[in-house]
C-alpha cells in the first residue's frame, strides 16, 4: 500500500541517500531529494522529484520541504577544497536545519561521525559536533547516527585501498596501524536510518558494523580477498601523506588529508558500542572481490561530473 507521507532525502542520485531512498520506496512512502546534482542520472526514474538545495534561497528551500514528515540528512564534504569547505557545509547544514523546522518537518535523521567534539583541533569532528548541537537545539524530534566508515557499492576508503593493493607492490600503514575502525554496511546504515526515521523518540547511535579493525588488520584483510597481499610497510604520517598526494596527483583527486591521518591515529572512528549493523565486511568483500578496486573512486571526480551517476564516473577513471 502506498503511504501519504513524504520523506526527503538529501543527495538520493549519489551514495548513501541512494540506499536510504530505495528502502523508503520500498515501504511505499513518497520520497523527494534534495541535490547539487539535479541533472544528474536519476537510478529511480519518476518516482522520485529532485530539488536543488537552495543554500542561498533558505524560503525555497523551505517551499521545498513543506509536507515533508521526515527528513534523512547525509549532506557533508570530506575535505577542504577551492570550491567546498567544511566552514561552508556547517552553515549550508544549518541553514537546511532551519528551514525544516519553518516547513514544519516532524523528524531529522542526520548522518554525523563517531567521536564529534566540538573541542576537536580537526575540523571534521568539530563541524560534526556544532552540527549536532544545532539539531539538538533547534527542537525537531532528531535521531544522529553516527557511523565510523561505510563500505559497499561505490564507497571511497574500502575501494580505494583495494585499489592501491592491485597497483603497488606493497602498502604503507600510517605509523603502527593498530588505531581502529569498525566498518557498517551502506545498506544496514539505511535500514537504520529508516528504522529510526519512523521512531518519535531523540536518539544518539553509534551505527557501527559488527567487526573492528585495526587498520593494518583491515588493509590485510582485504588483501587476502582480492589475492593481493602486499608487504605493509610502515612509515611516518608525513611519509604516508606525501605518497598520498603524490598518488592524487596521478588520480586527480584527493587520496587522504593530514587530518584524516590525524584522526584515525587518535582513534576517532572506534567507539565501544554494541553493533548497529550486521553485515560482516570480510563476507561482504569475500563476495565482492572480483569487482572491488578495480576502478578508482574519486571524490572530486563525483564532484565536478554533475550528470553521471557514481558507478559511470569511477569506470571512466
């Protein structure tokens, strides 16, 4: 049966809103997006309207959402770059809070980071952290899931590194590598999402999958998946960043930044929580090795082709 309730989803033509989005069509809601990318591929035909965000119109925007019951939330950016900024996507968010709340939206779900701290030297945390505080404050009924890294389909961290193991002969590994991560499935974080979306209750989770890692674990893993299991070599942060800018150049694209380092040696992506998920990567990557690293994912590739969808853009990289 069809339901008469509206959801929006931000960026529904791109990676996680994709999944968040086909999990509400499938309980039959009316789902809308919200996008940079109108133009771009649309995986849902009809059945899902595009709006652009608005960010410097906040009463279309608002038009935007009238009707809307629920509003799931994955608007980011992963790093600084001429043309985004992490300050820009704090204010752009707020203002997208905002005008939820004039459009009478009932609920967020909003996507945050494990271990956001509004005192944190690293801006990712940080802007997640005031971005928290904000949807809290403002007094709409909010769940803030809070993943660490998110694998599957067109994901960047477990891609990339599958491809860097099939193209150099051995891997470096940021100082020790024993800092953690507790990868999710992209689609037990849309359950989740949804799952929470028809709740009333305020909710904080760690949305974490049930397997941890420490990073050198996880790049070993998934080279015995993919039958390339390089040597792992350890280096210095500042070593491990030059090669990775060195590799962004060949790939036009931004591989890691200093703070991305930073915060997975401080241990910021493991928390001690229950699962949230249940697919287990080792079996999700056993499945998929054929495919994964076989094409490069670039952010900024994602970013400046507006009209093709994830998977067409990291095939013609």
């Amino acid at each position: 049966m069809v339901s008469e309730e509206t959801h929006a989803v931000t960026g529904a033509f791109g990676y996680s809103g994709r999944y968040i989005a086909q999990r509400l069509l499938q309980k039959g809601h009316r789902v809308i997006t919200l996008t940079n990318s109108p133009e771009r591929g649309n995986p849902f035909g009809g059945t899902i309207t595009a709006y652009p965000f608005n960010f410097d119109r906040p009463e279309a925007l608002t038009q935007s959402l009238k009707g809307v019951r629920v509003l799931y939330n994955t608007y980011w950016v992963r790093f600084n770059h001429p043309t985004f900024t992490h300050a820009a996507a704090v204010q752009n968010t707020l203002t997208l809070f905002r005008a939820a709340k004039e459009a009478g939206v009932e609920r967020v779900v909003h996507v945050s980071i494990t271990n956001p701290s509004v005192d944190s030297p690293l801006e990712y945390f940080r802007g997640k952290a005031e971005l928290e505080q904000a949807l809290i404050a403002s007094g709409i009924s909010y769940a803030i899931l809070r993943p660490a890294v998110i694998f599957g389909g067109e994901d960047i961290l477990v891609n990339n590194i599958a491809w860097m193991l099939r193209h150099l002969p051995v891997f470096g590994v940021f100082g020790n590598g024993d800092y953690r991560l507790q990868p999710i499935y992209m689609d037990d974080l849309a359950l989740l999402a949804v799952e929470q979306g028809e709740r009333r209750e305020n909710a904080i989770v760690n949305a974490i999958g049930p397997q941890t890692f420490t990073y050198r674990e996880l790049v070993k893993t998934i080279g015995v998946m993919i039958d390339k299991n390089r040597p792992l070599v350890r280096v210095p942060s500042s070593i491990g960043y030059l090669v990775g800018s060195i590799v962004g150049k060949l790939v036009n694209d931004v591989v890691i930044t200093r703070e991305e380092i930073e915060g997975l040696k401080a241990d910021l992506l493991y928390v001690d929580a229950p699962p949230a998920g249940k697919t287990r990567l080792t079996e999700w990557a056993r499945s998929n090795a054929g495919s994964l690293g076989l094409h490069y994912a670039s952010e900024l590739a994602r970013r400046r082709d507006r009209m093709r969808s994830y998977s067409e853009i990291d095939k013609g990289n």
